[in-house]
C-alpha cells in the first residue's frame, strides 16, 4: 500500500501544472490549471496491465517461460531423464540472484499466488465429469493419497534429521 509516488509535471502548450500520485494500478492525476486554463479537476488512467508492476509480472512470466523452453530444449537434445521444467527451474535458481530477475519473477508469481484458486476450477469441472470413476475407483485413489502424502512427510522428517544431525556433529567438532 505504500507504493505511492508523486510527480509534477507541466504541459508546455497549455501551460498547465499537474500533480500525478502513483497508485500500484493506475495513475491519477490531480488538475492544477495556471491563470485562465481550464482542465478537469480529476481524471484517473491506466490498468494494472499498463503500469510498471504489470509489465514486471509480464516479465516474470517471460522469464519462466523462457526458462521452461530452454529446458525442454535441453531435455530433449541431451536426452536427460528430467522433464523440461525441471530444468527450467534449476536454471532459474541461480538467476534468481539477480535482483532484475527476481523482482520480475516475484511480481509474476504474486500474480499467480493471488488467484490460485482459479487454477483449481479445471479440477473440480474434470472431478464432476468424471463421478462414475470416482466411485468405482475413490477408495483406492483416497488410500493412495493418503498413503503417498504419508510416505513423503516421512521423508521429509527422515532428511531433516540426517542432515540435522551432521550440521550438529559438525559443529562440535
């Protein structure tokens, strides 16, 4: 919310002063007319694909995109066992130092994680069409991911105390 800037700029041929605040997705502009000018008072321009933030996440998007056929491009002329994306995102690991990447990458992904919910519509409408397999199958399809979710969270805490462990034993040493 803190992503306010304000400018002031004058318009030769009217001879007009502005004072323009900065919004995060538009640019309002307020009027201050010079002696005999007239101009309305208040106007508001711009969307939020239209401003800076718009573009960085277009950017960010770019970016990823970018990475994502590289790595596919990579995938397929090395014949690696890993899937495009996969080495797209390793890709994007280091650049992701950059602070330019990263700030296009972070508007992208704020973008993204603000309607996630959307991307789960396709799911539900697929889950519906398909209600004569789910009963048939759900049990199974509900004991598999129960047990896979299971099975990873064991070993998410099995790594964690492995490497725990040495970080502590390496420290004493």
């Amino acid at each position: 919310m803190g992503d306010y800037k304000w400018l002031s700029m004058t318009w030769r041929r009217t001879g007009c002063t502005v004072l323009a605040v900065r919004l995060p997705y538009s640019v309002a502009l307020i009027d201050r007319p010079r002696r005999g000018v007239h101009a309305p008072a208040f106007f508001t321009t711009g969307t939020p694909a239209m401003t800076d933030q718009g573009f960085e996440g277009l950017k960010g998007l770019a970016w990823l995109l970018a990475l994502q056929s590289l790595g596919e491009v990579l995938a397929h002329a090395l014949d690696l066992p890993f899937p495009g994306p996969v080495i797209g995102m390793v890709l994007l690991l280091p650049l992701l130092r950059l602070a330019r990447v990263r700030r296009h990458v972070a508007a992208c992904a704020d973008f993204l994680l603000r309607h996630l919910s959307l991307l789960f519509v396709p799911v539900g409408v697929g889950v519906m069409s398909h209600l004569g397999l789910l009963s048939t199958y759900g049990l199974r399809i509900l004991l598999a991911i129960t047990l896979s979710t299971w099975a990873g969270m064991a070993a998410t805490v099995w790594v964690l105390r492995v490497t725990r462990g040495r970080a502590i034993d390496g420290g004493e040493e």
